[in-house]
C-alpha cells in the first residue's frame, strides 16, 4: 500500500461521524445538509452553536473540512477544533481548516470564507464584527486574526475611549506566512504577501502583487506574488524536465 492510500485511511479514520452527521443536519438546510459538505474530525469542540452557518454556492460532499490539514507537522490529536458560532459563518466554497484552528464568532458578528482556503494547524479567529477571507488565500502555522481589542482604551485627559472593533478584508490569493497577526483594521489588496511574523494593523492602500512585513508590517516589494497549485505544477514539470 502506498503512503497516499495510507494517508488518506488514516484521515477517513479521524474523521466524527456524529459531529458531522450533527452540525450539518443541525446548521444546514436539509437539501444541503444531506451532501454533509462538512466533515469533521474527532478532535472538534463544540463550544457554542447558537449562530448560523451557510454555505453559499455548489454544495459537494466534503468541500469544508476542519481538523485534518498539518498532521504531518502537529499531532493531530494534541489539539482541538474550537468552534464558538453565536453569529454567522458563511462559505463560499472549498475550506480546509487545520488541527487546532480556533473559530469563535460573537453575536451580530460575521465571519466569511472565500473559497479555496487553507489555513493551517494552530491558527486562531476571533471575530467580533466583520472578518473576509479571499478566494484562493494560504494561511501558515499559528497565525491569528482578531478584529477586535477585546477593551477598550480610554484617554486619561479627554476621557475619550478607543473604538474596540474594526473591519478585517483579506485580498484573494493571499499568502500569509507562519505567526502573522492580523489585526482590527487590516484591509490587504489581492495577491498580498504577508511575511512570517509580521503583524497587520491598518488598510493597506498599496497594490495588488505586492509583499509586505514588519511589525507593524509595510510595504517591502511589488510585482511579486506566490504560485499556486496548476502554476506550481507546471512549473516543477519544466524544471524536471530541463533536468
């Protein structure tokens, strides 16, 4: 047996028939829910489900996946899918969230999901207001994305109070680099790169193509952008074969 086939054996084997069977049939509509396009795997902890999930777009068995991607890197039992869900969670296509990704959405709060994502194990989102995820974008180890403060902030002379949560918008095709924070405010344009490290704190008005790092993280290069899977493949087929 080859290691792929083992692989995915021992992904079929993690996987919660219960949890699964329960979220959808309990978050979804019936036409939707009978696909289980949400798959779940033993290790997810449900804190709190009184929002809503929706899935907007082709429903396929499968598509949203949660608490398989980086068992290669983390075992994928050290760590708990914590889904907290008292707003609202929308998909719009293929997700694959990783071992001890962290999802807690508030009341009134949205949280969104472009497809084509991958965030990997680790990763934290606490959504407050309003968080946007592009289609296409690639999420590294621990990062986290949080848009709010939690508190406030109050001027000691004014008795003015700082504004607790602001918007987060995640370009399409963005690559963000292992333990980046991104923060209230952040607004990052399509085929963003985001270094390892870096925190994000503002709308960044620069162009799309473009790498930013740092703490707080500024403009590095342009025209520069991650390849993605057809390209990467195309790409590693011609250098073989100059070889």
């Amino acid at each position: 047996m080859s290691w792929r086939n083992l692989n995915k054996i021992r992904r079929i084997s993690r996987i919660s028939i219960i949890k699964t069977l329960f979220l959808n049939f309990t978050k979804l509509p019936w036409h939707q829910a009978i696909k289980l396009p949400i798959i779940l795997s033993n290790n997810t902890y449900f804190y709190d489900l009184s929002g809503r999930i929706k899935i907007e777009g082709i429903v396929s068995t499968g598509m949203i996946r949660l608490g398989f991607l980086g068992e290669d890197t983390k075992v994928w039992h050290d760590n708990k899918i914590l889904l907290k869900i008292m707003g609202t969670l929308i998909f719009k296509g293929k997700v694959n969230l990783g071992v001890g990704v962290s999802i807690q959405i508030q009341p009134e709060a949205e949280l969104i999901f472009g497809s084509n994502i991958l965030m990997n194990y680790n990763s934290k989102i606490i959504c407050y207001e309003y968080i946007e995820i592009g289609a296409n974008s690639r999420f590294a180890w621990d990062c986290q994305l949080i848009d709010t403060d939690l508190h406030f902030i109050k001027n000691k002379k004014t008795g003015e109070l700082s504004k607790r949560n602001s918007p987060i918008k995640i370009g399409e095709n963005n690559w963000i680099g292992n333990r980046v924070s991104i923060m209230k405010g952040t607004v990052t344009p399509n085929y963003c790169i985001i270094a390892s490290l870096s925190l994000c704190n503002k709308n960044y008005d620069i162009p799309n193509y473009s790498l930013i790092a740092g703490t707080p993280a500024k403009l590095i290069k342009t025209d520069v952008y991650r390849v993605l899977e057809e390209e990467e493949a195309q790409i590693i087929t011609l250098n073989s074969n100059k070889n």
